[in-house]
C-alpha cells in the first residue's frame, strides 16, 4: 500500500482527532481518488500543486487528501462542508432548497464549498503572493471534496444523515450504512480481491478508466454546459440518484449486508472513485491552465 495514510500521525498536524466513520469516503478511498487524479494532471496543474502542496505532502496530493477530514472538529466551521441531506425519499437535489447546515444557514454545504475553493484556486493565477486565500488549504479542501460529494450518501436524507443513523451488520460486524459506503465496500474488496493491496484496486481502476471506460471517461470531465470549471450540482444529482437505486436499496435498519449487497454495490464505488478521480484532474486542468481561462466557476 506504499505510505499512504502513515504521514500525519507526526507531528507536523498534532491536533488531529481521528474518528473514522462519520467522515467521508475513509481514508483509502480518498487515497484512491487523488491518486487517479494525479495521473491526469496536465504540465501545468503538475506544477502548481506541486508548488502549493505543504512539506509534509513530499509532493504527493493523495498523501494529504485526508486531511479535511483529521481537521474537521479543529476546524468546526469546516463539518458542514463535508456533504449535503436531501427531503427524505425525494431522490433529487435542488440547489437552492437544499444547500445549507443544520442550522438553515445557506450555502454551506459541500456544493458550495466546491465552488468556493475552485474560485480561491482560480487567484493562483495572480502570484500567490498576492492571492488574499491560503491556496494550500484551497487546494487540499477541493480535492476532497469533489471526492465526498462522489459517495452517494454524501448527498442522502435529512432524516437518517446520510445513512449514518442506519444500524446494520456488514457480515458479522455492526455498523451503519454511511460506514458501509465509506470504508466498508472498499476495505473488503482490496481484503478478498486486491490481495490486501490498494495499490492494486487502484491499478484496476486505472486500467477500466482507460479502457472498459474509456468513452465515459471523456464525458466524466466536462459539465453539461461544457463551460463551467466545475459542477458540483450535477455530481450532487448523480450521487443521490445511486443512494436511492443501491444505497439504501435492501439496507433498512438491523438488517444484514453480506455478498448479495457486496457484489453488486462494489461495480457503483469503484466507478464513483474514477468519476471522482477524473473529475478532479480535469476540473484542476481547467483552474491552473495557462491558457483560456474560464470566466465562471
Ligand atoms: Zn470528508
């Protein structure tokens, strides 16, 4: 699995708080997803991240793709930004209606957030020196983010949060559904498929994008309007739609997930990992291309 994952238990970040399960894809699946990323990143999207990487990334975005998530309760204002609840069985997203935290304050929900850092990322442009953000954090915000809103129950109910107030038992082991979707699916796949070996999911993947994929792939980059830099709208539409179609399709409270569910959800995350993955390399192509720019995020 390389090093994925051991980096940050130093010292560089020694407020973290771990609490794996309530957070967003875990920590392999967004290792996954910005390492694919990373390999369609053009010359000068290579170039910036690697400028606004921190130190302690030593160069590599999928090292530090996680760590939104081991500052969320450092950084509370952050929480919120992770997903967004949809009207209970609607199986829509609607903007307007829908982006906002628990409190009802609008606009801060993983959507916007997405649009946020892309227009802070968009400054780079203007020397970073004189860019009023912290790009570095930008930049980390952004590639996680365009992740979570991937996992379908990023974009669940309101009434079960996304999932995670469904108990179930994945075989033998309790848990909840967003649990399941997070880590679960992925974790028993790289166990009984990957030989215990990520690296190698990861390669699968690779190679679907780039063949059984290929034509989807090119649609995955571009947004319906074929405009905008990024369109967090839609990936929200998608996710909801699967969490409504896979997610919580046989998954009722106390029930028992095993191969049944396993077999068939697994082809659903290993594709949202790529889409994700594909989409992130080609939405920061689009932010630090030294050509056109895009007026809009
Ligand atoms: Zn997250």
């Amino acid at each position: 699995m390389g090093g994925y994952g051991l980096w940050w238990t130093g010292t560089v970040l020694g407020f973290l708080v771990l609490v794996p399960g309530i957070l967003g894809w875990g920590k392999e699946g967004h290792y996954a997803i910005c390492k694919i990323a990373e390999g369609f990143l053009n010359e000068d999207a290579l170039a910036a991240v690697k400028e606004l990487l921190p130190e302690f990334a030593e160069g590599d975005l999928a090292a530090v793709c996680s760590w939104p998530d081991e500052i969320r309760f450092h950084y509370r204002w952050s929480s919120a930004l992770h997903y967004v609840d949809t009207p209970d069985f609607l199986c829509n997203y609607n903007d307007s209606r829908d982006c906002h935290d628990s409190a009802g304050h609008k606009g801060r929900c993983v959507t916007a957030a997405i649009y946020n850092y892309t227009m802070q990322l968009l400054t780079y442009q203007d020397s970073i020196s004189e860019s009023k953000y912290n790009l570095t954090e930008a930049l980390l915000f952004l590639s996680h983010f365009i992740g979570d809103i991937h996992q379908p129950l990023h974009v669940g109910f309101t009434g079960d949060e996304g999932g995670n107030t469904i108990i179930v038992r994945w075989y033998r082991r309790k848990t909840n559904l967003h649990h399941v979707w997070d880590n679960m699916i992925i974790e028993s796949a790289v166990k009984t498929i990957y030989s215990k070996d990520l690296e190698l999911m990861i390669e699968a993947i690779q190679r679907n994008i780039t063949d059984a994929w290929y034509n989807d792939n090119r649609s995955w980059q571009i947004c319906a309007n074929n405009q905008s830099t990024v369109c967090p709208n839609e990936y929200a539409s998608e996710s909801i739609h699967l969490a409504c179609k896979f997610a919580y399709r046989n998954a009722t409270p106390g029930s028992t997930l095993d191969d049944d569910y396993f077999v068939s959800r697994l082809p659903v995350v290993e594709k949202r990992l790529a889409q994700s993955g594909v989409r992130l390399a080609a939405t920061l192509n689009r932010i630090f291309s030294s050509e056109t720019k895009f007026a809009e995020a």
